[in-house]
C-alpha cells in the first residue's frame, strides 16, 4: 500500500517534462510485483530516491514561474528590437547610399553646364577677338553682294551672323545703297533715317562696312544681339 502511495505521490509534472511520471508508474507496478512474489526489499526506498532527484513544477514557487515567464517575454522582445534596429539601420544605409548618388549626380550636372557655359563664353570672346573693325577694309568705289557679305562675315560675331543675314536678307537684300523713298529709310539695315548711321563713320552713305558696324550696334543695344532681332523681327516684320 505504501508503494502505491509513493507512486501517486510521484506521479505529478516534472519540470522535465513527462518523463517522471512513467518513471513513477514503472516503479509502482515493479512494487506490487515484488510484493506478490515474496520480495522483502522495501519498495519506499525506491520511490522516495526517485522523487528526491525531481523538481517539480509544483515545487517552484508561483512568484519564480512568474519571474520565468517575464524573462522569457524580455528575451523575445530584446530579439524583436534588435531585429527592428538592424532593419532600420539597413535602411538609414540604402537612403544614405542614394541620396549620395543623387547629389553626385546634382554635382556632375552643375559641373557639365558649368563647363559648357564657359566653353561658350569662350567661343564669343574669340568670336569677338576675331571680328574686324569698320576701319580696317579698303575704301571702294563700288561693291558686290558677295564683297558686302564678306565684310558682315568678319565684323559679325560667328554665331550672330545667320541672324544678322536674315535681317539684311529682308531689309535690303544686301543692298548697301537701298533706299525707301516713302519712309526715307537707308542701306543695307534701313536705318530710318539713314543719317542715324553717321555715328558710326561720316562715309556711311557709300561705305558697306560703316552700315554693317553702325547695324550691329543697334542690334546689341536694342535687343542684345542680332537673333534677339530678328525673333523680334519675326513676330513684328519689323524691328
């Protein structure tokens, strides 16, 4: 009968898991058996030796299996938050990473039109440096389209001239002494009137290069360039 009570006694969870309680019910059976034959040995011995090896988890304090399950609870959301950090570091990194190559990029934009700027900057000023002054062709009695657009070709800065022609082309194909009778307008640019040009040289009448220099300057002035001119001239057929 004692050994019975033993194994009841045993047979609670074992915070091992389930293995206590078989290890009970084996003992138990192996008592009555032993008891049946004749077997003198004590079976309590056994048991109690059985239990003393075992915590239960009825043994543990209910304050202790509290304490368990909170640092189990801590140690997953120490785990989350490590995880949530890495990811949130990898991202920080990917932002990072891209908004460096978009500045890089910004930054090779503003270089390139930088560069492109000054390229062109420097292209007028050889234009400039590389156009003749009014002063510098020989005096004639008389000259020819192809001479008049010469001379415009090396007094007008390479990439004015196109529009400089459109406007010749239009006024007074290249006419250096074409004359308006109705409006009194005079020469290649018909300055209006034609004695305008007489601040440019006092030959202005006869001389093809006085007119191109004195029509030039009135482009720069008055609309900054000769194809500031003729976009004016465009929308007004006049300018």
């Amino acid at each position: 009968m004692r050994a019975m009570l033993e194994g009841n006694r045993v047979s609670r969870i074992s915070v091992r898991g389930f293995a206590v309680a078989s290890a009970t019910a084996v003992t138990t059976v192996g008592a009555v058996v032993g008891v049946a034959s004749g077997n003198t040995q004590p079976a309590g011995d056994t048991l109690e030796a059985t239990a003393a090896d075992t915590t239960l988890l009825a043994d543990i304090p209910m304050g202790e299996q509290a304490q368990v399950q909170v640092s189990s609870l801590a140690q997953q959301a120490e785990a989350q938050a490590a995880a949530a950090d890495a990811a949130a570091k990898k991202s920080a990194e990917e932002s990072a990473r891209i908004q460096a190559a978009r500045t890089a990029e910004a930054k090779k934009a503003a270089a390139d039109e930088k560069a492109e700027r000054e390229r062109e900057e420097a292209e007028a000023r050889a234009n400039r440096d590389a156009v003749r002054s009014a002063s510098s062709f020989s005096a004639k009695a008389s000259y020819t389209v192809a001479e008049v657009q010469a001379m415009a070709r090396q007094m007008v800065p390479a990439d004015q001239f196109q529009c400089f022609s459109n406007i010749v082309d239009h006024e007074s194909s290249w006419n250096y002494q074409a004359s308006n009778p109705s409006s009194g307008a005079f020469g290649l640019v018909q300055a209006l009137p034609g004695s305008k040009m007489a601040s440019a040289g006092d030959d202005w009448q006869t001389n093809p290069a006085t007119q191109i220099k004195w029509g030039l300057n009135y482009m720069d002035s008055r609309y900054g360039s000769p194809c500031g001119a003729w976009s004016f001239w465009q929308a007004n057929h006049w300018y």
